[in-house]
C-alpha cells in the first residue's frame, strides 16, 4: 500500500485557526508533516476537491474542537473523515476527535456516534501538555499511548482482576472504557444546572463498578477535573444497613474521626435529618476552598432495594443523597451505579427518578476494538506477550454478548495464571480452560471437587446464605459478616480461588465474587432451584425482623399465622442461619402465640360451661313445662275448657323445647368453632371442615352469623387451601352429603362452588352471582351443590 503522503489532517472551525496553526508547529517540530488548509491550500484552486484529495492523502484526521463548537464546513470534513474510516478495510485510517484548550465537549447528541464512542485527546489548559501531545502523536502513529510519560510500567504485576472489581488502585490496568470515562468526567465538569449527581447505569456483567472505581475515581484523583487529585473519596455499598455503610465510609473524610460514639450519632442523624449528609461535607471541608468537593460513590446502588429491609432507612439514604447532590453552594459529588433491571424501582421515589432520568450515564457494550485494548494492553505493561490468534479467539467469543465482561476477565486471569515461560499467553492454556464459556463453570467444578464430602456441604450452605430470592424469582447476591459463615478454612480456600471475595477495611464480610457466578455456575443454578422456598422465606424473616427491631419489638410485629408457621418450619433445617436477633423474634412470636391459643382455650372452656347451664335450665323449664301440660290435660276429661288450657300449654312447651334445641344447636356451632380453630395451625383442612360444620349448625339455631368460624374459615381457605376468596364476611356455607364439593356464600354478591378432590387441589367448579338466584341466602350454599 502507498504511504501517505502527510500525517494528519487538522480539521478546524475558522475562530479556532490560531489554535489549530499553533498546533501543525508542534507537530511539525516533532517531526510529523500535518495538512493544515491555510498552508496547503493553493490559492486560486477548487478548495473543496482541495481537501477532499488531502483526506485521501492523510494517514489520519484530527477533529480540532475548540469554544466555538464546530462550523458547517468542519461537519463536512468530520463526517467525511469518519465515511473513510468506516469503508477503510485495513482500519489504518484514524479520526482523532482533539479538545482545544477552553472549550467544552458539550452534550454526547451533538456528535456522530463514531465520535462519542472514540477516545479523545484534551488539551485542556494548554497545547503545551505532554501527556495530550503523547496521547495525539500515538493516535497518529496508530500504536498504543502505553505508559503516560514517566510512568513505570508494572513488570511481573497481576495485570487481570477476574471476578474481583477494577479498583481505584488498580487503574493502570483498566483499559476499554476510556472514552466513556471521558464523557462522565465531561459531564462532572459542565453541568449547569448546578446538580453534582451522577448515575452510572447498566445490565449485570457491563463493568460498571470498574468504569465508576478504576475509571472515573481514578482519573479524579489523578487531577483530570482542576483540583480533583486532594478530593476526598467515600466508597460504599449499601448492604442490609445502609445509613451505617454510609457512616462508616464518610468516616474516613477529614475531620470526622471514626470513634464509635461519633459514628453511631452520625448513622443516627443521617436517619433523623436529610440535610445531614451535607451538613456532613461542610464540616468535612470547612477551611477548603468553594470549589473543593467530596465525592461520595454509591456502588451497586440496587442493594437499597434488595438487601435493606427497611423503608425508612431507604428513604433516608435517598433524601440525603439528593439533597446534598442538589443544594445550592454545595461541596458533595453523589455517584451511583445502578443495575439495569433496578432502574424501575426507583419510580416509587419521584425525586430520585427525576434524578437518575436526568443524570445518567448508560454503560453498553464495548466494541470489539475496546474488548481488544482490555485483552492485549494489561498483558504488554505487565511484560507478556499473547500468543498470535489469542485474543481473535477471545474476541470471537465475547464481541455482542452481555454481561460477557467478568467472564472474560475471568478466563483471563485463568490464561496468565498458566502463562508458558513467566510471559506468554497461549492458545493452549485457552483451550485448557475450556474458553470463555467454560472457564467459570470448570473452575467452580474443580474447586468444589477438591473438598471432602462435608466440606462439600459446608460450601453448599455458605453459597445459599450469600444468595437471596425477591418475591419475583429473581436471584442476587448478599453480603454477610465473616464471623456469620461456618467454617473459616472453606471461606478461606473459596476466596483463594477468587470465588468469594471479603473486605476487611471495617467490619470483615464476605460476599460473592460476581453475579455472574448465579447464572454461570450450573451446580450453584441448582442448588437455589432446590432451595427457593426457603430462601424467599428467610428473606420474608429478615424484613420481619428489621421491622420488630426497627418498633422497639412492638409484639404487634411479632410473627401470626401462616407466616409464623412457615418461618418455624423452616428454622428447624436452618438454625445455624439464624441470628441472635432473628431467634428472640421468632421464641417471642411462638410464646405470643401460644399465650393466644391458652386463652382461646380458657374462653372456649367458659363459653362451653355457660353454654351448657343455660341449656340445662332451658330444658329442666320446657321439662317442668310440660309436666304441667300433662297434669291440666288429665285434669280436663270431659271439661272443654281445660282441655282448650292443656292444648295452649302443650303449645308453649313445646315452642319452648324448640327454642331450647336451637340454643343447643347454637352452642354446639360455637364448640366445633373454637375447636376449628385451635387445630387450624397443625390441620388447615380439619379446621375448614370443622368451620363449615359449626356455620350450619348456627344456621340452624338462627343464627346467620358465626364470627369465630367466619375467620378460621376464611384463614384456613386462604393459608392452606389456595381459595380465592374475598375479603368480605362469609355468609353461608356448605358441604356436600359426599364431601366432594363445598358451596361459599359471601357479602361480595356471590356463591362459589368448589371441588374439594381435584388432583391439583381445590378448585373451582362455578361462581353465581346473587342477583341470579332466589331464596334465603343462608339456603342457597346447600341448596347449590344439594
């Protein structure tokens, strides 16, 4: 192919000329030949086919973007510029978008998309920086920046993070998302509507923990915004206690101390005052200068959601965030990195949806040239070297496919871990490790394959306790301290194989490597299929258990009914999972209880006593009653007049007999109703039949209603049974002479008929209306399924 005949092209506005001339002297000086117009152009020529041919003639084009923006005739030459690039098959044609000193990149829309997505050169005060001159030329050449001028390239280092997140410290390795880490310090820089918040937001496996850590922390304490390198940095993730995560980040600001006196009247204010968290800052920074900031990075913000179980303490993060990000005058920076599929429950906090609509940033996948810096650049600073067709392989494998980033990293670190010779990455060791596909599940296999058969289930178990269930199915990933895991030496050889990863800064926990263990992990896939009830249980425990404890352990938020009895179920296949705290609450819920049933009983007991006395005198009355209808009826033999007595007297027994049998009936309904009850936690079906033969009974008596056999019945259809019912009062039901089908009549206006055998359990056979049919209400149930 012929050589260029010049270097580099300067694409410029006219206001922006004395700049861009500025700059073909540097370059020229360093020995480049650039195609500026006002040297090249002949005058008297057809300027446009001028510099249609120069494109043609340059082996790139720099975009010189100066305060001005760009002019109509510059958009011409930018997008021609990139329409070479595009249909260059050799990619040797290079557009290099260059920032001029005192302008502002602006908002992304005002740029082709090949631009955005292209990593920019920034003289941000002046042509004279190296650093932007080094990063120009290499872009020119073709080759990578490598190492900024003096920095020491990092012989023999781990240059791959696996599993683990891109920490600020770890920024020298970070390559692939430079141009996105531009944009979001761009729009740190020129925001003016005066909010300092930031929402980094992406699907799981996008790398957006990294890109907020080793990207735009990094590049902050760097000094790439004026000033950012003395900015105070607090990382947090939420967890379970947000307010105290916060605290204890914030902690480690100037001025604040970490005693634990002080910390806990910090958590305690920052849930009490939503000012606090910029009152926080003023204090922390109350001698620096306005311009100063603290950067507070919210990581893996989606934990308010699924790990606090508390809605006061998730209001109160949220507030604080808001307001400190938002204040006039204020010195706080709030970043978040929010998963993508959390992105709707923040619709339930306008304010905060207000706030993530309007200041986001989207992480989307890397193109396959920012896969390939991620692959090649950390192993060339490290001093290694990859096998040719390596990282083609790798590319093939990953370009287009979400949450790919982990696993890439993973099959990475897998590669360099069986380098040949202490440098080269090979093709073989690709192989071995059954590609990125594989890699994750393989390693898993081969870690747990090396514990005994006990330690086997000892890994079992802390895996399930490091996962949680929402009541949607979905699975994510928990943290908890090392001190609730069985087992340190299972811990340890796990996060040994950088399987689960702990932090020990404060208060040691484990959690976790990645997500993308749940969906790439076949075994651990299973073990929380098999376990899914009860790992939705033990999630219901803890909000239960937040909620007692966060009412002083009110008893009415203790533990009833179903829920209770789900929760004691499953403690007996889970004691070691339980807490101290998660114990009192449920020993208090079973003692509540407890004292309920003794005095359902105690009343049932004096009901039944009453019950009975008032029967025993109705009847010894209708008795003493009808003796003396006998004795006027053998007093009238042949005397019409008192045989007209003994037949009216005959009459009053008689109705009062009648009024005794329905009270007999009644307080036998009450019985069975009481009964029905005290079985229904040991029997829900027992209580259902028990419940719907003590509301016929009292129909019989006269009385329509039963309240204590309404509720079991309603309970025990509801907990146990799967009813649809409504929550209206049921006035009538029924069952059949066979047992086979059961009639409910209730206030919603309708009769349902179910069938009590079907194979998949009670289901309903019709559902009529009232106004459909006729009669007493309290017949109809029977006189439905009769």
């Amino acid at each position: 192919m012929e050589k260029p005949k010049y270097d580099v092209f300067l694409s410029h506005a006219t206001p922006d000329k004395p700049a861009v001339e500025e700059l073909a002297r540097i370059l020229t000086n360093r020995g480049f030949s650039p195609w500026l117009d006002k040297w090249n152009l002949i005058p008297g020529d057809p300027w446009q086919e001028a510099i249609e041919k120069a494109l043609e003639d340059c082996a790139a084009c720099a975009v010189c973007l100066g305060p001005s923006g760009t002019g109509p005739w510059q958009n011409e030459e930018m997008r021609a510029a990139i329409d070479q690039r595009v249909s260059d098959r050799s990619r040797q044609f290079r557009v290099i978008p260059v920032l001029l000193p005192g302008s502002e990149r602006g908002e992304p829309s005002r740029y082709p998309a090949f631009l955005r997505a292209t990593t920019w050169v920034e003289f941000r005060e002046t042509l004279d920086d190296e650093k932007a001159l080094h990063r120009l030329i290499c872009g020119i050449r073709g080759i990578p920046p490598g190492p900024d001028p003096g920095e020491a390239v990092a012989e023999g280092a781990r240059p791959y993070r696996g599993l683990q997140v891109f920490d600020v410290g770890d920024a020298l390795f970070f390559f692939g998302r430079e141009a996105l880490t531009e944009w979001l310090l761009d729009k740190l820089r020129t925001d003016r509507s005066g909010s300092r918040f930031l929402a980094i937001v992406g699907p799981s496996g996008s790398g957006k923990s990294s890109l907020a850590r080793a990207g735009l922390l990094a590049s902050l304490k760097s000094g790439k915004l004026p000033g950012s390198d003395i900015w105070p940095i607090a990382i947090c993730k939420p967890g379970a206690q947000p307010l105290e995560s916060l605290a204890v980040a914030l902690s480690g600001a100037p001025r604040l101390g970490d005693s634990p006196s002080a910390l806990r009247d910090l958590i305690r204010d920052l849930g009490a005052d939503s000012r606090m968290l910029h009152l926080t800052t003023r204090l922390s920074l109350r001698d620096a200068p306005a311009d100063r900031r603290l950067v507070v990075l919210i990581d893996q913000f989606e934990e308010v959601f699924t790990l606090c179980p508390e809605e006061a303490q998730r209001r109160a993060i949220i507030d604080n965030l808001l307001h400190a990000a938002t204040v006039a005058d204020g010195q706080t920076v709030v970043v978040l990195t929010l998963r993508a599929d959390f992105y709707g429950r923040c619709a339930a906090y306008p304010d905060l949806a207000a706030a993530v609509s309007d200041r986001q940033s989207l992480v989307g996948p890397m193109t396959r040239g920012e896969l390939q810096s991620a692959i090649e650049r950390p192993a060339y600073l490290a001093g290694c070297e990859l096998e040719g067709g390596l990282a083609d392989l790798l590319l093939n494998e990953v370009e287009s496919q979400p949450g790919s980033l982990p696993l890439l990293e993973h099959s990475l670190l897998q590669i360099w871990q069986r380098r040949e010779g202490g440098r080269r990455l090979t093709i073989a060791a690709y192989r071995e490790i059954g590609g990125v596909a594989g890699a994750l599940e393989k390693h898993a296999e081969e870690v747990y394959a090396g514990f005994s058969e006990e330690e086997k289930e000892t890994c079992r178990q802390i895996f399930l306790r490091l996962v949680q269930v929402d009541e949607q199915g979905r699975a994510t990933k928990r943290r908890l301290g090392l001190d609730e895991l069985a087992s340190a030496s299972v811990v340890s050889r796990l996060t040994d194989a950088r399987l689960l990863t702990t932090d020990q800064e404060k208060q040691p926990t484990v959690e976790l490597a990645h997500e993308a263990l749940l969906n790439n992990w076949a075994r651990l896939k299973q073990w929380i299929e098999q376990d899914r009830e009860a790992l939705r249980t033990r999630r219901r425990l803890d909000e239960a258990m937040a909620e007692w404890l966060g009412r002083n352990r009110d008893p009415a938020f203790l533990l009833e009914g179903g829920r209770l009895a789900q929760v004691e179920e499953w403690a007996e296949n889970h004691k070691d999972e339980m807490g101290l705290e998660a114990r009192e609450l449920l020993a208090a819920s079973i003692a509540e209880r407890d004292r309920e049933r003794q005095r359902e009983i105690d009343q049932a007991k004096a009901l039944e006593e009453e019950q009975r006395r008032r029967a025993d005198a109705e009847h010894q009355r209708a008795e003493e009653q009808m003796r003396a209808g006998r004795r006027f009826k053998s007093l009238s033999v042949g005397l019409m007049g008192i045989l007209v007595v003994a037949f009216i007297a005959g009459g009053i027994a008689l109705r009062q007999w009648r009024k005794s049998e329905r009270q007999r009936k009644i307080a036998l309904a009450e019985q069975l109703a009481q009964r029905s009850r005290l079985v229904f936690s040991k029997d829900p079906m027992i209580s259902l039949l028990l419940s719907i033969q003590a509301t016929k009974l009292a129909q019989e008596g006269g009385q329509p209603h039963l309240p204590v056999a309404e509720r079991t019945l309603r309970n025990a259809l509801f907990t146990s049974q799967g009813f649809p019912l409504a929550t209206g009062k049921i006035r009538a039901a029924s069952l059949s002479s066979d047992g086979t089908r059961m009639a409910l009549a209730g206030t919603n206006g309708e009769i349902s008929v179910w069938n009590l055998e079907s194979a998949a359990g009670p289901k309903a056979i019709i559902t009529i209306p009232h106004d459909q049919l006729s009669g007493s209400v309290h017949h109809l149930a029977a006189s439905v399924i009769a």
